[in-house]
C-alpha cells in the first residue's frame, strides 16, 4: 500500500479517505479572575446632656450644662473574588490534496 505525502506539489490525487489522516485538536484555557471589594462604614454618634441647677440663697439660679459627644466608627470591608475559566477547543484537520498513482509518496 503505497504511503501519500501530500505536503509535497507532487501530489495531486491523494484520496480523501487516507488512513493518515490526521485531525489535530488545539484546547487553549483562559482563566479570568475579577476581584471586588467593598467597603462598608458605620459612624455612630452619641451626645449625651447633662444640666445640672444649683439655687443658692439671695435668689440666684445657676444653671450648668455639660453635653458628652461619643463618636463610634465601624469599617467593614469585604472582598469578593470570582474566577472564570474558558476553554476554546479548537480542531484542525490535514488538508488533503492527493498523490499520482504513478507517485510514491509519503504522509508526514
């Protein structure tokens, strides 16, 4: 059984059907990685008042105000990743373009 080598200009009747053949299948992965982060803060605020009224003989009133102011800061951060991952397939066939019978020739 003759052996075709159609990568050469000799060969122009090469059978499509020929046992060498070959299909080659290329498969590439692409991973993509996306990172979100998100952050949060809370600020609370407290104010806290105190009045305190002394009264002293001769009539006189004295009022005393003290107000107390309480600031709370609470940060939260979150961190969200997410990875994808494609993969492309792709599937390559020889190109066949044939041999002369009266050629020998071999398929590389």
């Amino acid at each position: 059984m003759p052996i075709y080598n159609c990568n050469t200009l000799l060969c122009t009747e090469c059978p499509l059907t020929h046992p060498s053949a070959r299909t080659h299948t290329h498969a590439r992965a692409h991973t993509h990685t996306h990172t979100h982060t998100h952050t949060h803060t809370h600020t609370h605020t407290h104010t806290h008042t105190h009045t305190h009224t002394h009264t002293h003989t001769h009539t006189h009133t004295h009022t005393h105000t003290h107000t107390h102011t309480h600031t709370h800061t609470h940060t939260h951060t979150h961190t969200h990743t997410h990875t994808h991952t494609h993969a492309h397939t792709r599937t390559h066939r020889d190109t066949d373009i044939g041999c002369s019978s009266q050629v020998t020739c071999i398929f590389d």
